[in-house]
C-alpha cells in the first residue's frame, strides 16, 4: 500500500473506494448512502456534463426541468413502473417541523400531506402527465427534451458513485408520431452515449439490448453499453429504453396526424449518471491512484520547478509563461505548480493520485540545456526532451495518450471475453477468470434466473451485432440462435 | 389584451402569470407550488447559470455537490437557523412502498426511517458538519465552494419564478482564518451579484444590508441586492451573508493558525436563484411580450424570409447563409425561420412574444435593393440598412439595445426612488406611486414591524453608498442618523 491505497489486486474493491477518498473525488455524507461529490472529482464530472449536453443538443434536445416530488398516485399509474420503483422510494409526508415545548425540533403532525410525495427516482410519470398539455397534434412532434437532475432511490448497499441513493444524472424523455421514429431515437442515442464513453472517457463498450428480466420498468426494449471493469466485472454504463405507448397510455397522450386521426404517442427515456464516475475510475487507474483520459482531465498538464534559489524559480517562470500561452491557443489545460510550501517529490505523487496526464518538471540544468522532463501518467515513462516545439509535442502526446489508455482498455476487453459452451467451464471462468462470457442460453427467464442465482452472473446483453450461430444452451442443452453476453456486475 | 396577455397596466399580477405562460417560459406543475421551467425558459436560465459560473469560477470559487437530504438533528444545531427554516420544510419519513393487498399503492409503516430528513432549504448544515472533515489548519483557508442544486421552501403563496415550493440556485459557502476576510468574501460576492445583474440582466440594482429583522437564520449580516419592478415593487435579486462563526460553532470547525493557536472559522454563504427570471421578465418586458437584454437572449437575431415563389426563398437563403456565417464569427446566436407553415406576421408576433432582440426581414424588393427590414424589439421601430455591413451594424445595435434597457430601467428606478419625510406622505405615496421609498427610521425593529404591520412596506436595505444626514424617523419622530430604502415587496 502507498499513499493509503491498497494494491488493486489484493482487494480491488477496497482499492477503489481507497482511490475514491484519497483522490479528493468523493466521500460518504452522514446520509445513509448518499455521497459529497467533492470539487475535484466534481470538476471531472462537470467535463462529462458539457460534452454530453454539446451531444444531446447537436442531436436536437432541448433542456427544460421538471419537479423533485412526484404524487403518490401519478407514480402508481403506470403498473410495471411502480412495481419496478415502489421500494426504493423516498417518501415525503410532512412539509412543516415544529418545536415540541421541550426545546426539541419534532415533525408537525398538523402539517399531514393529503397525497404523499415521491422524491424522483426518474421522472417518466411526471413528465408524461405533462405532455399531456404539449402535445396535441403532430406539429407538436417530435418532442426532444433532456433533464440534468438528482434523483433518489433507496438502496441497501451502497458504493461511492456506483449505486448510491442520491445520484446526479440526465434523463431524456421523447415523444414521436411513429414506432419506427421512437425506436431509431432509442438507438440514437444509444450511440451519442457509446461515442462518449469510447471517445472522450476510452472506455470500451458493447451496445446491446437487456433481456425482457433485465428491462427498465416500464420500456418494452431496453438498449444498453456494457464495459468491462479492470477485475472482470461488467458495469452498465448507460441505457436507452424505447418505451412503445405505455406512458402515452397511462396518461393519456394522443396526437392528430395529418389525416386528423387520432393515436397515442410513442415514447423513448435515456440516461446516465454519476455512476459514469465509477466507470472511468475503474477502466484505467492502477495502484499509484487515478489515471485520467486527457479529454476529461480537468488539468491535461502540470509543471512542477525544481530549484533551490529565487532567481532559478524566476528564470523557470518566465519559460513556463510563454509555455501556457501557446498550450492555451491549443485549449491545453496547464497548471503551474510553483508552491513554496511542498517539496517536488511530494506534488509529483499528488499528481500522480489525482490522474493529471503529463507532468512537466524543469530545473536549472533543463534550463542550461533547453530540456524539459516530461512524465507521462499512464506508461509511467520519463523522457527528456527539447523546449523547442514542446507545445507541439505536448498535443500530440496528449492525443496519443489518450488513444493508448483507449487500446489497454479495449485489449483487456478483448482477452477477458471468452466463447463458453458448457456450464461448469462457465462457473469455472467466473471464479477464476472473470469477464464477459459469451454463452448459449435457451432464451427463457426461469434459465437467466436459474443461473443468476447459483453464480451471480447476469445476462448483460445480447449484443446488437450478433452473428446467429445454432447452439446449445449451457443449463438447459435446449437449442439457442445465438450467443448473449453474461457477466457478473457492478 | 393581444396575444392572451392582459395588460400589464390593467393588471400587473396577471400580466406577469400571462407573459410566463404564453412565451413558453414556465408552467405550474401538479405539485403544489412546484413549477416546470419549459425549454424556452430553461435556455435562460443556462445563459444565467454559465456566466455566473464562469464569474464564481474566477474569483476563485469550485463546485462541489452535497446531499439533497439533511438529517432533523443537524438542521436544529443553529438555533436562530431552524426557528427561520423550521415552518416550510418538506420531510421525508418513509423509504418505501408497498402494494396493500387490495390493489392499492401505500407507504410501507415497516419502512419508517429512524431519524426523519429535511429535504434541504439551504445547505449550510451539511456543508458545515462535512466542513469539518476538511479544515484543520490555516492551509486549508480560505474553502471557497459553491454548489448549483435544488431547494426546497414550502411556500403557501407561490407564483412562477418568484416564489415557489422548489427552486433552482446556486449557494456559496465560504471559509476564512479571520473575521475580515469573511467579510471581503461577502462583499465581494455581492459586486459579483451586481456585476451581473446590472450588467448581462440589465437590471439596475441598489446594493445594502438588511436590517436586522430581514438578516438570513443564522447571519451576523445579510447583503442584499434590490431591485424596483415596473409596478413600483421591489425584488430582493440576491443576497451575501456574512455567518461570523454561528456555523463553525454549531459544527465545531476549528483550525489551527500559523502560531498553532486553535480558533473558530469564519464564514459566509451566497446565493441567487430562478427567482433572477422573474426578475428579468418583471424588468423590461411590455404587453406584446418579452424584452430581452441581447446578452442574455437565446436566439439574438432571428430571421423571417417574405416570399411567394420557391426560387424567392432560394435567393433569400443562399444570402442569410453568409449572414450567418458572419455572425456566428462574431458569437452573434442568428435563427433563420423558414417554416412554410406559418406566416410572416405570425412568425413576426412569435419573436416579439419571446423578446427576441433584432428582427430582420426580407424580401424579394430587398434583394433587389440589396436591404433588408430591421425591427428592434425593445424599442418597437423598424428601419431599412443596407445589406452591406449589416454584420457590423447589428453587432452595433445589440450593444446600443443592452445599453438602452439597462438606461431605460435605471431612468424608471431613479424617477420611483423618492426621499420622503412625513409618514402621510409615505402612505399616499405606496398607494399612488409605489416605489423605493428613501426615509428616517429610528432603528427599532419594533418601529420596523408596525410600519410593516400599517403599510406592508419593509425595509429593503440600508444602502451601503449611505450618506450620514440626520433626521426624524417618519414614525415615531425620533432621530436617526440616515435615510433607508423602504417598499413593497416580491
């Protein structure tokens, strides 16, 4: 253990949660569950945030905002939903305290709510009572909207990031005159997010859609990415459901098409969440801490000055100036760290923990011979290299880093998904080489549950490019057309 | 009435409730007091929010996220704090739901929580018992953090954007070694707040302190901003408190000094919210719609072809295409509406409705003459340029358009601020010509209370720009040594 981390292969989890705290990213708060996203790691997600919202608008979507607290009834409508939600749901009864006589601060019992309250777990229910006032005809059509929000479901076992009881997210909500038009903006966006998290957080994924066990309460196909963690486990990184007519009909939502025939709406929700957090933490970090794609780094490059004498810090300054205006011009995030408090040893692990991709150290001697040290995060390498040009060999390092961190991930990926035809070679692999199994399964929900009970692993998906291939399935022997892709997971 | 907006002379109230509606701005919700800030409105606001976020970015300030839920027992450890939040706070007790057996949707009683949690109205406990994790020495001051989130107030008299049961906002909280950067932070933060509002909302603002009995719960000094609406009522557009050491107490957040010396932090919290919408729509806008200052406007510029035949259009737009393209340099937002279902005149009143800043207008005679109708809509007027440099003259306008409404504000806050000496003349006055009301007051909260009780005008600021003058206070006739700010309102 260094720097208060354990070794991410002696305990993997606790590595996390140790990596988590000391990062500055997040902490438990005195709220069962619930997390304090602390401004550093709030700083990476605020990268996320502006690259998706870019995202979403490019494609069309509006934000708008809509109500924390959900009516009891309007949640209950929709019966698979509330099925889906019911017990996890915070629940407001009152909306007045009162001091009891005593000096004690009690609950007013005079200030009852007639209808409790539901604190959002996801907005569907609400957000389809009002688009009941939208929409009226297909000129209305379709209607893109995006909430950025924090929702809240009660879990038991909570993770920093991973599955907490408050978490931030988006969720977009859609309404279209076709099927076909709801089914292409569910898959739509399904690739917004796997060009995401490919590209900017170089997180592999597989886009493919749950199996009916598997499915959003309340969608009729859900789509989803699934990555694959560093120990072997899969972790759901976003989903698109299409929701067919289910809310339009709960609530009641119909157009007049150009023929002035009346129909329900056909609908589509997507999100992700801070749990994007867990993900990016987990894919590329390793036991000297974080290890950021330079796309979300909220500082791509640190300059740290070795010197013993003011004069040697003025003469390094002067350099590092004229450095940050022409890494400026190229949108490169620079940091100076000319603290005289900390010791370069000291700032190099720091940085080294929160993930910061190059770190440029320069002493007198660079100075005598126009050099730099430059480190990169992710190989751990050091090369001395020429002042002259370094903008430019900054950028293109940064660019490579952040391809090279993209191919560790996908190579992992690639080695630990494996073809597995029967099911004691299944069990075998998922205690003692976990990862994506791609097996055979007879396609009923009593098999997937059978399975998920004796081994913890979880369909994941059946991957959208799938070839058919006739097989047997690894319970059951019955014949299968293709293979679906298990895992255990976050 | 046009447009289903009354007039706001007739009724102001309604005015307001009619323009927020009608220009897609905001809408109430099915919860009680709880509002849906529709697109249009929200783009406003994400205007509001990335400047100011930008502004707190460079003072120095970081965002962060804390629990939307607070624990009964923190939020009652700053007395004068829970007395001031106590009778509008929404409480959550439940954490589940169950079927009854009958079909029906009801709180599960077994899923009681032990101790209840307050949805937050502000975050200053939270943020203070996690405060204490994070302070220990003077190297960890000053902790300049804001916080974007949601809120929750509730109010028995709500109305859009002014006052409802949720709202968005922003809260800063701050920590020092000593009292009198404490009270810089406060300050500073309220030349932030004016800064905007005067200067992207247009919005002229007097800057002061609240008296005693206005001072946020727990505050040692509450800064205000305070603005005059066009029905001569004020609205309250920010406020910067200065906390002293209420909070650090109440937490027990201490650290030591350079000389190891243990000692009580200092503090300050800071916030506006949604309620800078009402603001901003209450301000400048008039009977046909919305006027909105160019710098906060979402579409700047909006574009209506006039044509009959399809290769009209074609010239029309292969010309806007180039105008486009220099205004975009020129981070002019340009919207070219070529709907051919709706008519110009009906495109025409749209824009107006939703305050879009500059009309241009063309015409096949237009390109003929190489012009092009231009309509402002602050002023109403329309003129016809030159098509050439119309890049630059726009540019030119918008800016002379923000300065005009920023002076046509300021010429209405001047003309209503008026220096009163008798209390007959301060009733006639709220009566006939409501407005700021600059009068003596002899510094009792009780004089303060039955002035409010007799007339319901408040004081809404000692302002900070103060000359001493002595004088009689309107009530009781008793000296004081200055005049303050008193009106109605919001």
């Amino acid at each position: 253990m260094s720097k208060g981390i354990i070794s991410k292969d002696e305990d993997y989890s606790q590595w996390f949660n140790d990596l988590v705290i000391k990062a500055d990213l997040a902490e438990y708060s005195p709220v069962r569950g619930c997390m304090i996203i602390k401004p550093y790691g709030y700083s990476i997600w605020e990268k996320i945030q502006a690259v998706l919202d870019k995202m979403f608008k490019e494609t069309g979507h509006s934000n708008a905002y809509f109500p924390l607290f959900i009516p009891k009834s309007f949640f209950s409508k929709e019966a698979s939903h509330v099925d889906g939600f019911a017990k996890e749901c915070a629940v407001v009864t009152h909306y007045r305290l009162k001091n009891d006589g005593n000096g004690n601060i009690i609950v007013d019992e005079d200030a009852k709510l007639e209808e409790e309250l539901i604190v959002r777990p996801t907005s569907e229910t609400i957000i389809w009572h009002t688009y009941k006032g939208w929409i009226q005809s297909y000129r209305d059509l379709p209607l893109l909207i995006n909430q950025w929000a924090n929702v809240v479901r009660w879990e038991m076992r909570t993770r920093l990031f991973l599955r907490t009881t408050e978490f931030l997210w988006q969720e977009g909500h859609t309404a279209h005159a076709t099927q076909q038009e709801a089914i292409a903006e569910a898959e739509l966006m399904l690739d917004v997010y796997a060009d995401f998290v490919e590209n900017w957080m170089a997180v592999p994924v597989v886009k493919g859609r749950k199996t009916p066990n598997e499915r959003f309460a309340g969608a009729l196909d859900t789509y989803c990415i699934e990555a694959l963690m560093q120990d072997g486990k899969a972790l759901q990184a976003g989903t698109s459901h299409f929701l067919g007519q289910n809310f339009a009909k709960a609530f009641d939502v119909k157009f007049s098409d150009k023929e002035n025939k009346l129909d329900y709406v056909w609908a589509t929700s997507w999100g992700v969440s801070t749990r994007l957090m867990g993900a990016l933490i987990m894919s590329h970090s390793d036991d000297a801490g974080l290890v950021l794609p330079p796309m979300l780094a909220p500082i791509q490059v640190v300059v740290v000055p070795i010197y013993k004498h003011d004069e040697e810090l003025e003469n390094i300054s002067a350099y590092v100036k004229g450095l940050t205006t022409e890494l400026r011009k190229k949108n490169i995030t620079i940091k100076f760290d000319n603290r005289d408090t900390q010791r370069p040893g000291f700032k190099f692990a720091e940085y080294e923990l929160k993930g910061v991709p190059l770190r440029v150290a320069i002493g007198s001697r660079d100075m005598q011979n126009a050099t730099v040290e430059l480190a990169r995060r992710d190989t751990r390498t050091k090369e001395t290299v020429a002042q002259e040009g370094l903008a430019e060999h900054i950028e293109k390092l940064l660019e490579e880093i952040q391809q090279n961190i993209f191919k560790k991930a996908s190579t992992f990926t690639t080695e630990n998904t494996v073809e597995v035809d029967t099911y004691d070679e299944f069990k075998r692999l998922l205690d003692e080489k976990p990862g994506f199994l791609s097996a055979h399964w007879d396609g009923t929900p009593e098999t997937e549950q059978q399975i998920k009970d004796e081994t913890k692993a979880t369909i994941r998906c059946i991957p959208l490019n799938n070839k058919l291939e006739a097989g047997k399935c690894i319970l059951t022997g019955k014949p299968s057309t293709q293979r679906v892709l298990f895992a255990r997971a976050y």
